[in-house]
C-alpha cells in the first residue's frame, strides 16, 4: 500500500525561492546577531552535565511552583525546575537541579552525597505522591572537562562538515554549507538562551545531530544543482538554484514532517531528561531546512560559482 501522504506533496513546483534571498539573508542575519546577543547577555541555562550539581527526577501531580518552593527550603540553594507537560492533577515527571555544595576533595564529595540524600528526603517528606526515578551528581571537576569536550565535539564535527564538502565538490559549495551549518548551530545557542531550558550532554549531543541532518539537506540540494548546471546550460545560474531547490521539495518536506512527527511524540511523552534533546532537534530540523534553502543554495551567487568547475564533474541522482 502507498504512502497516502506521497500524493499531497508538491509536484513540479516553481516556487522563486531564490528571489527571496536578500529577505532571507535579512533573516538569518537578525536570527545570529540576536541569538549572540540573546547568548551574551541572559546565557544558557546549563544543566549538571557543565556546571556540576545534584540532580533527581521525581514524578508527582503537585504543581511545579510547589515543588520549587519545596526544594527551595531545604537550604541547598535555588532549585532550578524543569517538567514534562501534563494537564493538571496529572502526575508529571520533574527534573529538580540544586547547585553544587561547596567543598573540595572527599570533604565535597561528601557533601555532594548529604545534599543528595536530603534533597531525596526532602521531596519525598513535602509531596505525598513522590516518587523518585533516579538521582545524580556530577563534580566541578568533571563538568569543566565535559564543557571542552562538549565545545570540541562540536567544531570537529564542523571542520570535517568542511573537508567533506571541499572533497565531494567544489569550494564554493564547502563555503555554502558551512556558513549554513555555522547559522543553524547558533541559532540553536539563541533558542536555548531565549527559552532557557536545561544545556547539558544531550542536548550537544542533539546539536551533533542537527549538524548531520542539516548537511544531508545541504548535500542533496547542492548534487542537483550540480546536475542541473551541467544539464540545462542556457539557463542562468540563479535559475537553475531556483530549478533545483523545487526539484527536491517533495523530498525535504516528506523527511522533515516525517521526522518531526516522531520528535514531537518524544518530546510530550518522553519525559523531562528528553525534553531537551527533542527540543534542540525539533528546532534543529526546522532551521535546517530552512537554512538549507534560504542560506547554503543563495550563497552559491556569492561564491561565483560556475559551469566551468563542473564539467568533469560525475553527477551522483538522489
């Protein structure tokens, strides 16, 4: 039986994606600079994962202001409260982060483990339906490494994005796509910084994620437009862009909505330790898409690119 939603997808478009390009550089240029400025002057909300801390997730129908106020009394320092979405009087899973105890040593280390056990106590004494689905700690030590190697994880992905790119075609097209992967990383920094939800390991690695899934776009779009500059040689290079981006339509809505459907379940059922995760990728997919379009093919006017570097060039169809 066919995919029923195959036959609503569009067919032979020709949408002037292209002409659009200075509004959208507008665009992506104001999504960079305020998500710089966003990430200056709020910051991110990083979980245990980067600045250390004791962490439980507990799951109880209390409402989240009461488990703040709780937690916030029992003289560990400001909770931070992250929850899963539910009505109300439905019980919910809540992430509960208090900062990390001073203390350095096995003297801190077992202050981590008082605070631990009395933030356990504590919620399970204050909230008559608690139960708690797991704890951790993670010291100032082991966070400030995760930092760096979360931050390398990160630029190493994008230099061998480059490499690739370089390799599997052009210069032009290596510059295309960076700049495209550069946008959609910081852009994904702004949405943390403007919603402040909790940064820790899985969200770089949802980030990671977002880079490859952003460069499959990026690479199916740029093999066709390499297609068609070989093929339709009286056409310019704006409207071949042009051609190109709406002969691979179909396809980049059929994976987005695809993908963003299973996101979308993870994200309202999977608790609130996947929330993040799910989050950065339901944004990751969007802004990659949308930068694919509006940024990579766009930059290849900039760039100059040409007929001239593609004439010995073997096309691969996707």
């Amino acid at each position: 039986m066919s995919f029923a939603l195959v036959k609503y997808l569009p067919s032979g478009t020709t949408i002037p994606f292209i002409r659009a390009r200075m509004a959208a550089m507008g665009v992506s240029l104001l999504i960079v600079l305020g998500s710089l400025g966003v990430f200056g002057v709020v910051g991110i909300n990083f979980g245990i994962d980067f600045r250390g801390g004791i962490q439980a997730d507990v799951e109880t129908a209390a409402p989240v202001d009461e488990v703040r106020a709780l937690a916030n009394g029992l003289g560990l320092g400001e909770a931070k409260i992250q929850a899963s979405v539910a009505a109300p009087g439905e019980t919910r899973s809540v992430l509960v982060t208090m900062p990390l105890q001073e203390g350095e040593g096995l003297e801190g280390e077992e202050l981590q483990n008082e605070a631990r056990r009395a933030l356990v106590a504590g919620l399970e004494a204050g909230l008559d339906d608690a139960q708690i689905l797991g704890t951790a700690v993670v010291g100032g030590a082991v966070s400030g490494e995760l930092v760096v190697k979360g931050i390398t994880a990160i630029v190493v992905a994008l230099f061998l994005m480059l490499i690739y790119i370089w390799f599997r075609f052009e210069w032009q097209y290596s510059v295309g796509a960076i700049v495209a992967l550069t946008h959609d990383v910081i852009a994904t920094i702004g949405f943390f910084s403007i919603t402040q939800m909790t940064f820790d390991l899985a969200t770089v690695a949802a980030i990671l994620t977002i880079v490859g899934y952003s460069m499959n776009d990026t690479v199916v779009v740029y093999d066709r437009i390499r297609e068609n500059l070989r093929k339709y040689k009286k056409l310019s290079v704006e409207e071949v862009l042009n051609l190109s981006i709406n002969d691979t339509l179909s396809r980049t809505i059929l994976t987005s909505v695809t993908t963003l459907l299973a996101l979308l379940a993870l994200y309202f059922i999977g608790g609130s330790t996947l929330q993040g995760f799910s989050a950065a990728m339901i944004w990751g997919v969007l802004i990659g898409t949308y930068s694919s379009i509006f940024v990579a093919a766009p930059l290849l006017l900039f760039t100059n690119v040409n007929r001239s570097s593609e004439e010995d060039v073997e096309v691969v169809d996707f």
